[in-house]
C-alpha cells in the first residue's frame, strides 16, 4: 500500500479551516520545503482540538524519545505547532494555518519560501482571498483608548472637558494595562505579520513592528524559537501608550480569561481592520463601548475623521455624520476632539463575550 500523501493531508486540513486555498499547487510545493513527511506524520498525532502532553505523545508515537524531540522542536520552530507549559510538562497543539503563515513571514531570512507566504498573506490582507468563515464570533475585539474610560485625569492624550465614564462601572477586560497586568506570566513582542507582509510585498506604512504582545503558551512558543522577544510588563505598557499616540488600535482575543495576543493595528495593514473595512464581522468586533456626541461642542475641525481607522467620520452638509456599521468605537476620536465634544458610555446591549480563549476557539 503506498505511502500517504502527507502534504495533500496537511493542505485538507488548513482548507478545513479557511476553504479552498488559491495556489495550491505551489502551496503544496512551499510545505514541502517547509517541514519533511516524517515531521508531518508527528504533527497528525496531535488531537484536531485543543493539546497533548510530552508524556502521552511519547507512548503515542513510539519512537526513540531524541528523534520525536528533534521533529517537535522543528515543527514549532516553523510554526506548524504551538508547544508550551501546562502543569510542568510541554504539551503540544495544532498551528493554524494563519499562525504558521505569520511566523513564516516574520522570518529574517529573504528566500523564495518567505515570498511565498508573504504572497499568499497579502493575497488575505487585500482581499484577494477571503478565508472560510467557520464561526460567527468574532476572533477579536477591540479595547478602547484606556484614557477614555478611566479616570486618568493627569493623561495628556485627553482633553480636560471630556467626560469620563464611571471607573466604579468599567470592567478590567475593558482596560488593556488591567489585562496585560493580570497576564504577565511571561509576554513577548513580536513584529506586526501583517505589516511585516506588506513590506516584503513593497507596500505598507512606516508604523513600528514591533507591536505585537503575545502571553503565556503563545509567548512561550513564540520565545523559545526566537520570533518573538520577552518583555517585562512596563515595556508592554510602553508599547501600548506608544501604539495609542500613533493612533493604532488595541485588539485582543474575544474573551474574557486570560489574553493569548494584543495586537495594535493600523487600517491600512491589520487582516482585522481590512477585513472590518471590508464589511467582514467575524475577525474582529467593536469595543464594549459607543461614542457619544455633544453638537453644541462640535467646530467641525475634523480632527476626529482624521484619526478615525475605519472612515467612520465624515462631515456633510456642515454636520458631523457617523456611519455606526463601521465604528469599532476605539475612542482615538475622542482623545482627537480638544472641544470634548465625544465621551465613551458602556453600552446599553453587550455581546456575549467567551470564557476563555479555549472556549472561544473551540467553537
């Protein structure tokens, strides 16, 4: 009986996940020089969902201890698995097919393979190709500019006249230093996949790199095989402060345990932001707050369309316009408005948010 086609097995699987891939030929052709069919065959040894630990993947595979090391280490070192930590012990999962394509791209070397999966990213980010939507939930959402909703008076992003929401109301999944806090087991930062994409393709912006926070099992990866660098808790804070001011916007996974990555995201590169403007709503959502408005403070500056990411603002007929199907509600309008004529209110019907990442992306 022939061998199985292990590459034809790994390229169903990521169509099982995003659909029917373009370039498939040439997809096939670029895994194959990425992992070996031995790799492969230690990769579906992996449950389809959620993780295995060294322990039992060693009586599952049944192979000396040092070569089935060697083949796991290879296979997250390409971003084909994820390995980390639980209870003392490495366990083991399944890479997505975004995941192992961004840490491709996030490779210094400039080879033909790089290219290729820089190609194929972009083909996502420009809409060339619109992955499978296997779930309604939204992967992300976004978190507002922290000084919108808490009561930092002393911040010098916002202005003295705006209105700050109760802090006795604001929840710490709301505020991205209370998340970052709460989760700084171990953080990592990594460049930005997305604009890291478009720069090899030669577009992009001129936007930092380096602002990709990952935590825990994803840092751990992401550490141990040098895509990302770990970081203490206020270099995360500064990054955070730093992507604010550039107008970047702050989106983390759609749930309420403990982060796996916080992205900050500019419209012109972010799959989330591009796909939002696109009018896609399952990668990414809006804040769990709404702006709203004071006309009598208005001057009609536009400040606030120029800082806008998702074209949201507009003036028309010398009155303000917003389009509410495009506002993420990220608040950098109203750290924008020095008339303090915007202020972030909690509002009144809240999606559901998901316990857990686990939870979230068992669905």
């Amino acid at each position: 009986m022939p061998d199985r086609d292990r590459y034809e097995d790994l390229l169903k699987y990521y169509e099982f996940i995003m659909g029917p891939l373009p370039g498939r030929d040439q997809f096939k052709r670029t895994l194959a020089e990425t992992v070996t069919e031995d790799e492969l065959m230690v990769f579906f040894l992996l449950p389809l969902i959620g993780h295995i630990p060294h322990s039992k993947l060693e009586r599952k595979a049944k192979m000396p201890p040092a070569v089935l090391k060697a083949k796991l280490d290879r296979l997250a070192s390409e971003g084909v698995i994820m390995a980390y930590t639980i209870d003392g012990e490495t366990a083991y999962e399944r890479g997505n097919p975004v995941f192992m394509t961004e840490q491709q791209v996030r490779r210094p070397e400039d080879t033909p393979r790089r290219a290729f999966y820089a190609r194929f990213f972009n083909s996502v980010l420009s809409g060339e190709f619109t992955p499978a939507a296997p779930t309604r939930t939204p992967y992300y959402r976004v978190l507002p500019v922290q000084a919108t909703i808490t009561a930092e008076q002393g911040s010098r992003l916002i202005p003295v006249n705006v209105e700050i929401p109760d802090p006795r109301a604001v929840l710490p999944i709301d505020v991205v230093s209370e998340m970052i806090r709460r989760d700084a087991r171990l953080i990592g930062v990594a460049d930005c996949y997305c604009r890291r994409t478009r720069r090899l393709v030669g577009e992009g912006c001129d936007h930092p790199l380096q602002t990709c926070l990952v935590f825990n099992k994803g840092a751990e990866t992401l550490i141990e095989h040098g895509t990302a660098r770990r970081i203490d808790v206020d270099e995360a804070l500064e990054i955070v402060r730093r992507s604010e001011e550039l107008g970047l916007v702050h989106n983390v996974d759609n749930a309420e345990g403990e982060i796996g990555s916080l992205c900050n995201c500019c419209p012109c590169c972010s799959i989330l932001l591009t796909s939002w403007n696109r009018g896609l709503t399952n990668a990414d959502s809006p804040s769990r707050y709404r702006v709203l408005f004071a006309e009598d403070r208005f001057i009609l500056c536009q400040a606030c369309v120029e800082r806008c990411p998702t074209g949201a603002r507009a003036v028309r007929e010398t009155r303000m316009k917003t389009d509410d199907d495009l506002c993420l509600c990220c608040g950098l309008c109203v750290t924008a408005c020095d008339q303090g004529a915007k202020q972030m209110v909690l509002r009144e019907r809240l999606d559901k948010v998901a316990p857990s990442a686990d939870a979230l992306y068992a669905k």
